[in-house]
C-alpha cells in the first residue's frame, strides 16, 4: 500500500470511528506532537492529548489552547 493509499485508509477509519463515537480510536489519528491550527480565531492546539480534549468538548486542566502548555495569567 501507498503512502497516499495509507493516509486515506487512516482519514476514513477516524471518520468512522467519530460516527461510533470511539473518541479514543477517532483521536488515534493524530501524531503524539500534532498540531491543530484555527487561522480564524488564532487558536493552536498542540499535542494528541490537547487536540482530543479541544475536539472533546474540554481542555486538560492547566493548559491554554494556544500553547498546550501550563496556562500563565498576566495581572495588571
């Protein structure tokens, strides 16, 4: 099998794990240091652990969606 033919195999069995509704095999997908890019709102998630949560609904306590680090707040 291809590389192009792997890919596509890999996309299909996330779709149809999300119609199952097997987030754990849907996530699968993504590699342990992904990256998941909103241009619109400037939004970046990183990490499979982060991209999960983010498409989840809920974010790993302590991270900020744009780092996928511990989240920092700057008083003033």
């Amino acid at each position: 099998m291809d590389a192009d033919s792997r890919t596509r195999a890999a996309i299909e069995e996330h779709w149809r794990a999300s119609e199952r509704g097997n987030t754990d095999a849907e996530h699968a997908i993504y590699a342990t240091g992904a990256i998941l890019d909103y241009p619109q709102s400037g939004e970046r998630f990183r990490g499979r652990a982060t991209i999960s949560a983010q498409r989840g609904g809920t974010r790993p306590t302590g991270t900020s969606p744009s780092s996928g680090s511990p989240a920092t707040r700057t008083c003033g």
